[in-house]
C-alpha cells in the first residue's frame, strides 16, 4: 500500500509503458470545485479501477479526461498533453468513455449503435468489427435491428461497452458498469469485461461503487473522496485494507 501523497502512480506490478498520466488534475463546474489535484496513471494494458462513493468525484474524473469539463492541470495521453481538448478530438486519439447510465442512443437500433461507435475511424474493417461484437455478444446480434433503448439493462451496458469498443480505443473509461443492474447481471458485465481483457488486452480505468467485483477484474486501484485520491495500490493491496474493506466492501 503507497501513500497517494507521497507515490501518485505505479507499482512494481506494472510494467507496460504508461498510455495515461493524469496529474495535478483540477475541474470545476462553474464556481463549484470539483476536483483538487487527482494524480493516476494507467499502463499498456492495465485494468486499474478507481473507487469512491457517491458525489467523490469519479464522474467527473472521467470527464475530465474526455474534455467534458472545465479542466487543469495535465493529463497525457501517449505522452502527449490532452487538457483543453475538444471531447471529439480526445476520442479520436484513442479515448472510447462508456458514460455513467446510458452508453447508448436508446432511438437507434443495436447495429447502428455500433456503426456510430466507429466515426472516429476511416479503415474498412468496420464491418468485420461489428460481426465479432456479435460474436462476442450473441444476444446483440440477435437484436441487431431492434432500438436500443428497448434493451434490458444488461444488454444495453454491454451494448454501450460494445459500441466503445467499435472505436479501437487505446482507452476503455467505463463509468459505474454496475449501476442500476440486479446483482447477477452485474456479474455477468464484469465476467464480459474480463473476457474484453483477456482476449483484446484492453486497457480500462473503470470507475465503481461495487468495489468487491471491479477490484476482481483490476490489476491496481485508487480511492477517491472529496475529489482528492487518498489511497493507491494493488487490487490485492487494497482487497486487504481495513479501510477499504470497512468503506467499500462491507466486512
Ligand atoms: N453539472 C454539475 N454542476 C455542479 N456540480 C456538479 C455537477 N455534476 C456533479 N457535480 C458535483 O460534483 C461532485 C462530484 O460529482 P461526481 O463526479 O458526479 O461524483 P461521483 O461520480 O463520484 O458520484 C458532487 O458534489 C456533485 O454534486
Ligand atoms: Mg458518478
């Protein structure tokens, strides 16, 4: 376990070249500070999970990152500085952000859904692309013509993580998979997700309330309250952590 203050970033588990470093990172809406000064870092091919309860800044972290607050400080992306940018050209670097809620356009069907998740690309493997999300997801392709917004919760997440996924990102942001899904399907996202990284190797910052399953699926993980980051470690490293256990796993 480090110290956020005094270790922002990385452990000796991780080992690929970072793809994202927040740093110093404050954002406001409006008058209202949100955050002050977050510091994380996720690495080729990493999971790291960002926990924290309702109102501690996760959502707003996100968008930070995407470009869809008033934000400072500096977040890399590859190396190269993505604050101030606009949220289209942010996901055009590589970026795909599942929001919290709805990842979808509930008027759309599942297939155009997809199709709209690839705008930031030009090559011609579009298609193939969609065919294996359905392979992947059977259920999407059985429901290729039917509207999203008719979907179950479970599938309209998965097909929210499908259409970012469309865009090749280099960085899967996936806000509160678990939010407003029964217990089971929620194991069932999770399982998807880990699936997602063992086949692809996506790399995801994934930011949860349900500690217990996101740190299952994680390689590492931050705490954050109050728009600050006050604990980093391992995914085992915090598993183990009295005040993670008693805040965010319940025993
Ligand atoms: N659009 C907004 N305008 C003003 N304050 C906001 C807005 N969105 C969120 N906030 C405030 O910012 C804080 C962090 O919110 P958020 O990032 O959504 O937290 P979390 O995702 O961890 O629940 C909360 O106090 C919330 O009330
Ligand atoms: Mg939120």
């Amino acid at each position: 376990m480090t110290d956020a203050t005094t270790s922002p970033a990385g452990s000796p588990a991780s080992t690929g070249k970072p793809i994202l470093q927040v740093s110093d990172v404050h954002a406001a809406y409006g008058m209202v500070r949100v955050l002050h000064g977050i510091d994380l870092e996720v690495r080729d091919g990493e999971v790291v999970v960002v926990l924290g309860a309702n109102g501690a800044g996760k959502t707003t972290t996100m968008r930070a990152i995407c470009g869809l607050v008033d934000t400072t400080g500096s977040i890399r992306l590859d190396g190269k500085e993505i604050v101030g940018k606009k949220s289209a050209d942010v996901a055009r670097l590589g970026v795909a952000h599942v929001p919290q809620g709805r990842g979808t356009f509930a008027d759309l069907s599942v297939e155009d859904n997809l199709q709209v998740g690839a705008f930031v690309r030009k090559d011609k493997e579009i298609r193939s692309d969609i065919d294996r999300w359905y392979e992947v997801f059977p259920v999407l392709g059985e429901r290729r013509q039917q509207q999203a917004g008719t979907l179950s919760g479970g599938e309209q997440q998965m097909l929210a993580v499908a259409r970012a996924l469309m865009g090749r990102p280099r960085l899967l942001l996936l806000d509160e998979p678990s939010l407003g899904l029964a217990p089971m399907i929620v194991q069932n996202v999770f399982r998807n997700l880990q699936s997602i990284r063992e086949e692809f190797g996506t790399t995801m910052l994934v930011v949860e309330q349900n500690a217990n399953l996101a740190l299952g699926i994680a390689d590492r993980g931050y705490v954050i309250e109050a728009g600050r980051i006050v604990l980093s470690g391992t995914a085992d490293e915090l598993s183990s952590d009295d005040a993670v256990r008693a805040a965010y796993l319940g025993y």
